[in-house]
C-alpha cells in the first residue's frame, strides 16, 4: 500500500487551495509538494486562511459514519468548520431516509453508494452529487457460505438458494457473476431478497446456500471468527467494479449552489480523515469503538474492505460514462423504470469536478 496521506491538515491545505485559487468556480489542484509538507496533525490556528471564506450557515448537518467520528473526535470539525462560525452536528438514522432528510433540511451531506444514489434521483428527489469515489477493489463484496458448507467455488451454487437485499448494491454483484456463467436466475439459481441486518442469520440457520454482502459489521464478525468463508468476489471487468461500486456524496442542488465552500471544505476533510484512518488504523479504530462500541478489529477489517475506494475522483467525463453504464444495467434488470432513467449530466454538480 503507498503511502496515506496525512489528514486534518491536508485538508487545510487542500481546503485554502480551493478558495484561493478557484478560477470561474472550479476547484484547483494542490500540488504534491503542499501534501507531502502537510502535518499528520490538526491544523494550527495560523492554518486558517481558507476557512474564513466560509459561507455563512448556522449548522451543518453530516450523516453519522467512522469519518464523521474521527473528524469529530480529532477536533477537525472545530477547526474547519466551528473556529469560522458553522456548528457541526452528526444526524444519526440516516441510511435509506437520506433524500427525505435532506429534504426537510435535517440533513445536509449523505455518503451512499452509486447504486441507491441513482434511486433516489428516479424517484424524483432533488438531489445533487458533490463527489464520487475512486474504484474499489474486488474484496469489497463477496460471496459468503457457512464455514462447513461444501460448497468450494461459486461455479458450486448452481442450484442454489442465493440471497442478498435488492435495495443494496452486493445483489448487483451476485448477478453478475451468475450471468457470467451463462445462469439463469429462477432455472439455474434461486434468488432470495432479503434485508441486510437478516442475511447473518439467513445463512448461518441455512435457510440459504449463500448471501452476497458487504464484509462489513456482522458479516466481517462471520468471517473473523471463522463462522462463514469468502468464495468468490466480483470480477475485476464487471460493471460493478467499474464505476457501479463507487460511493458519492450528494447535497440538495440548492445547497451545492449556495454553499459551494463549505462544500468543498466537507470533501476535503472527508477524503483527508479517511486516508488519515487508514495509515492510523489502530487510532481510529479506537476512536469508532468509543463512539459507536464497534470492535476495533471489525473497523479495521471493514476499512480494509472498503478503503480501496477512499479518495476523490475528479474525472466527470469518466464518471458520466461509467454511470450511464450503470444505469443502463440497472434498467435492463428493472431496478430503474426506462421513464424514469435520469440523464447523467444532470446527477452531479459539474463545479465541485475536473471537466
């Protein structure tokens, strides 16, 4: 792994590079020299010229998640955001209530997947995304049986009861690799939709074969304590890999309109914690843990897993490209009505990206 770059005070120094050298609204780059000198510590009160051009909003209103955690916890809020007059409030419930919080404005940022981000936007929300991840790995998702299950391979499942949750992006996963093989969903492999926080017990009670998941929380419990065993995991060609799996953070259009350096102050920070957790995983971890009573070595595990895609990718002719894959995939497989496809230009907020 290269090595991560340091945290709160990268995100200072990204930060000033954004409000200081924007150019008819447009983020600039900060050059390698600036991130390589930046301190692994918060940032000093003489680190704060950026922070000053922040708009003017009483609070902001963050998603619970580990980031938020740290950030909060380290002081990286208070010195980014509360030090210049915009209190930080962390809104815990959030996940699959996103675009009705944001709505209601009790909400300002959410970090979903791609996957019921486009969701959101077929069903109507005014929603906006401000940041899109890099790829991640394979071993992000996986295919998952019992620890005494014979089942060896996924070429093993034909036949087989296979769950995940259709409102959660593993199930794209699992149809891929079962339509790389040419399998027929209901002839060759049965498929069972059910929600995430029951496919623990599903599969250990073998009411089915396989579940398709996340490593995360109960199942990364599963495969530490060796109650279940990884089979197989997307390919590194599928759609899901390529731009299907990334995660994005998404605003209000209005918010991303009016408040467009507190937004890039939030990506920022957010890109920074996360690099900063992972080359201070033990910290962090510990932090989580007293917040939140996740084992520290669950954390560690889960970001792992997901930390392949931690960090910002700016290429929106990329991202348009790969999500109008994604969408197309989506509506060939009905999750998304043909009527209600959203055009891909209008699914991020064209200012916050490299064009």
């Amino acid at each position: 792994m290269k090595k991560r770059i340091p945290a709160a005070a990268v995100a200072v120094a990204l930060v000033t590079a954004l409000f200081t050298g924007c150019a008819a609204g447009q983020p600039s780059a900060v050059s390698s020299t600036a991130i390589s000198e930046a301190s692994s510590t918060a940032p000093t009160s003489s680190d704060k010229t950026a922070a000053g051009a922040l708009e003017k909003l009483p609070t902001l209103k963050i998603a619970a998640s580990d980031w938020a955690y740290v950030a909060d916890k380290k002081g990286w809020f208070k010195e980014t955001f509360e030090n210049n007059g915009v209190k930080v409030e962390i809104v815990q419930g959030t996940l699959g209530n996103e675009a009705q919080l944001i709505a209601r404005n009790d909400l300002h940022f959410a970090n979903r997947m791609l996957y019921p981000y486009l969701l959101y936007r077929s069903q109507g929300a005014d929603l906006t995304a401000v940041q899109v991840s890099q790829h991640p790995e394979p071993k992000i998702a996986s295919i998952i049986v019992p620890k005494d299950s014979p089942i060896k391979t996924f070429d093993d499942l034909k036949g087989k009861k296979i769950a995940s949750w259709r409102a959660g992006c593993p199930y794209m996963v699992l149809y891929e690799l079962a339509e790389n093989k040419g399998w027929e969903e209901g002839k060759d492999w049965t498929y069972v939709n059910i929600p995430s926080s029951e496919s623990k017990t599903a599969l250990l009670s073998k009411q089915v074969d396989a579940i398709s998941a996340h490593p995360l929380t109960d199942i990364a419990a599963m495969l530490i304590d060796g109650s279940a065993r990884e089979i197989a995991n997307p390919s590194q060609q599928s759609v899901y890999i390529n731009g299907g799996g990334v995660t994005v953070t998404f605003t209000s259009s209005e918010f991303a309109e009016k408040y467009p350096n507190i937004t890039k102050a939030y990506i920022a920070l957010q890109d920074s914690t996360e690099q900063w957790m992972l080359q201070n995983a033990d910290d962090a971890s510990s932090i989580v843990q007293g917040v939140s009573r996740v084992p520290a070595n669950i954390s560690k595990f889960t970001w792992d897993r997901m930390g392949t895609a931690w960090n910002s990718n700016r290429n929106l002719k990329e991202i348009e490209a790969e999500t109008k894959t994604m969408q197309d995939w989506l509506v060939e497989h009905k999750d998304i009505e043909a009527g209600k496809q959203v055009e891909v230009t209008k699914l991020f907020a064209s200012q916050y990206f490299d064009q």
